[in-house]
C-alpha cells in the first residue's frame, strides 16, 4: 500500500528556489518515497526522521508508518544548517501529520 505524500508549507518556498532541472529530481524522488519511503542510501537521523540525497540536495522528511504518511520537512542544499535543530524539523512533521 502506498504512503501519502504531504509537504510542510515550508518545503513549496524552500523548491521555488531551487533551479528547475533539480526541482524536477527532487519532487520525482519525493514521489518515489510514497512506493518506498527508506529506498536504499537514505538516512536515518532521528526518531520518525530520514534524509535522502538528491544530488547536492537533501530531503529530510518523516515516516510514519502507523498512519501510513510521509511528511515532507525541508529540502535544500547540504550544509551544516541542513541538520541543526532536528527536533524542530520533527515537530513541524507531527503538526503537519496532525492538520487533518
């Protein structure tokens, strides 16, 4: 059974940035995640939370298998801000979780 997909509101102004050649990759690795949310090199970092690479890009988002959802977090380039405050980014994923 496949995962739904939901973006934090975030996520949309962080692709806007992103040139359009990489956002094509990025959304269709999001879309992959739905058929296989832990596709083999992702990551996991912290409690429900992983990040995919994408090229010079990250995904972090989170699984949550017990609702069947992933939760799309932040997506931008790696840096050492990339995986400051994890616990924020887990957060922004449980509201989003919960919005409905």
């Amino acid at each position: 059974m496949p995962y739904e997909l939901k973006l934090h509101r975030d996520v949309e102004k962080q692709l806007r940035r992103i040139p359009k050649k990489q956002q094509e990759r990025l959304v269709n690795t999001m879309r992959s995640l739905c058929e296989d949310p832990r596709p083999q090199g992702c990551e996991h970092l912290q409690n429900e939370l992983n990040r995919v690479r994408v090229g010079e890009y990250r995904i972090v988002y989170g699984v949550f298998d017990d609702e069947v959802v992933i939760v799309i977090c932040k997506v931008g380039r790696r840096s050492e801000k990339t995986y400051r405050n994890l616990e924020i980014l887990l957060d922004k994923a449980l509201r989003e979780l919960l919005k409905d």
